[in-house]
C-alpha cells in the first residue's frame, strides 16, 4: 500500500474528515515518526510495533563489478520490529475492519 492509497482508505473509512486533513494528518504522523528517529529516539504504537534507529559499523565491502574492497562508513539505519498482535494477524491472515465499518 502506498502512502496515497492509505490516505484514501482512511478518508473514505472516515467520511466524516475531509481529504485534506486525512492528508495532513498522515503526513504528520509520518514526519514525526521520522523526526523522533533522526533524534535517536524509539517510537512504539502498541499492537503494531516499534522502530528504532540501530548503528551499523565500519567495515570494508566489495565492490560486486570489480570485487576490489570498498570502506563503508559507519552508519545509523531504521529499523522496524512487529508487534505481537501484527504477527498474529499476518501469520492468520485475518484483518479487522477498519474504525467505522
């Protein structure tokens, strides 16, 4: 699902919100997912999972056409861990209905 797919699934879930709130709403949501990160903060939504930011070191990788070795610098990457209620109903197959249905 794309971002533009989720804002029109929750505004047509949502009658009673325009589409550009539902927009702005999601866009918020997402910045400051993104913004908590970039500080190193963790952020968990019960039921879901959590993201957190992990470091990866340095170390020296291969270049795949040449095979010469390549330095990689050391970074930080996000990182998502499902919640126990989200790997139950991927692993059921079952979906709730949407708030509203």
């Amino acid at each position: 699902m794309t971002r533009s797919e989720l804002i029109a699934e929750l505004a047509s879930a949502n009658p009673h919100l325009r589409a550009q709130d539902v927009e702005l709403i999601v866009g918020t949501v997402f910045d400051e997912i993104s913004a908590a990160l970039a500080r190193g903060e963790r952020v968990e939504l019960r039921g879901f999972g959590a993201f957190t930011v992990k470091k990866r070191d340095a170390r020296t990788g291969r270049n795949p056409r040449t095979g010469a070795a390549v330095p990689v610098d050391e970074k930080a990457v996000p990182f998502f861990k499902a919640g126990k209620e989200l790997r139950e109903r991927v692993n059921k197959g079952a979906t709730r209905p949407l708030a509203g249905e």
